[in-house]
C-alpha cells in the first residue's frame, strides 16, 4: 500500500525565474504606493465594506450635485482621488488574495504530505531499531529527538 501523493510540483529555472520577475515588477510598482498602518491605525479606522461603497458613491455624487452643502474643510477633490484608487486597487488585491489563499492551499497540502512520509520513514526506522536490525538505531537515535518524550509522572491518588 503506498501513500496518495496529491501533489507532484516541480518547478523549473525558468517558471522559478518568471515568478520571481512578476513579483519582483509588482513590488517595484506598488511598493512606492502602498502605505503600511500600525495595528492601532487599523483598529481605529473605518472599514468601507460593500453595503457602505454604495453610501460613499451617493455622498460623493450629491456633493458634485449640490456643493453648498461641502464644509469648507472638506476637499472633494481628495475624496474623488482617494475613492478611484480604492476603487483602482480593490480588484487587484481580490486576485492577489485568491492567488495566496491557493497558495497557502498548495504549500500547506505539500508539507502535509511531506511530513505524513517523514513520519512514515521514521516509524520504519523506529521499528527496525526495535528489531536490531543493522543501520538503523543510530537513525532512530538521531530522529527521535525531534518529538522528545514529555511524559509527566502520574500523580499519586491518595
């Protein structure tokens, strides 16, 4: 019985060198643009989810329609800019977050399977050194030092 691998990735040179590229352009494009906030910056703002886009867009369109009701300290030319490049952005990062979700998906299934032989291997060699078989104790020495026992003494019912 053999293990189902799933996945059988192999990268090559050029794919490697190619994503390295398109990164590498991304970085050099967004990087100057794109603006880090602290925790504290991100808890203490306001989120414009779908339902308030909407609220945002009518607010901006009355203000065109009738600008006596914009205070004074209120620039709608910034407004206007800052609405277009979220609006710029947003799908961007909607296709930059499915590629990561499928990402994380494929290097997690990856190291799953990964490990799942790891530990295949490891119990063979495990009961190969129970079994003195020659070569593999000083394997097993080596590898079980990874998951040392932690086995507390029981303590006594009085």
């Amino acid at each position: 019985m053999s293990i189902e691998n799933k996945v059988k990735i192999v990268l090559t040179e050029e794919q490697k060198t190619a994503i390295a590229t398109g990164l590498k352009t991304l970085k050099d494009t967004l990087g100057p643009i794109l603006i880090s906030l602290t925790p504290y910056e991100k808890q203490s703002m306001l989120i414009l989810g779908d339902k308030s886009i909407s609220f945002v867009n009518k607010n901006l369109m009355y203000a065109d329609q009738k600008p006596e009701f914009v205070p004074s300290y209120l620039d709608v030319n910034d407004w206007k800019i800052d609405m277009q490049a979220r609006n710029d952005l947003a799908p961007y990062n909607a296709e930059i977050q499915e590629l990561n979700s499928l990402l994380l998906d494929t290097i997690a299934l990856c190291g799953n399977e990964a490990y799942l032989q790891a530990l295949t291997y490891y119990n063979s060699v495990k009961q190969a050194a129970k079994s003195n078989i020659p070569g593999a104790k000083p394997i097993y020495e080596e590898l079980k030092h990874q998951y040392p026992n932690h086995k507390k003494p029981k303590e006594e019912v009085k």
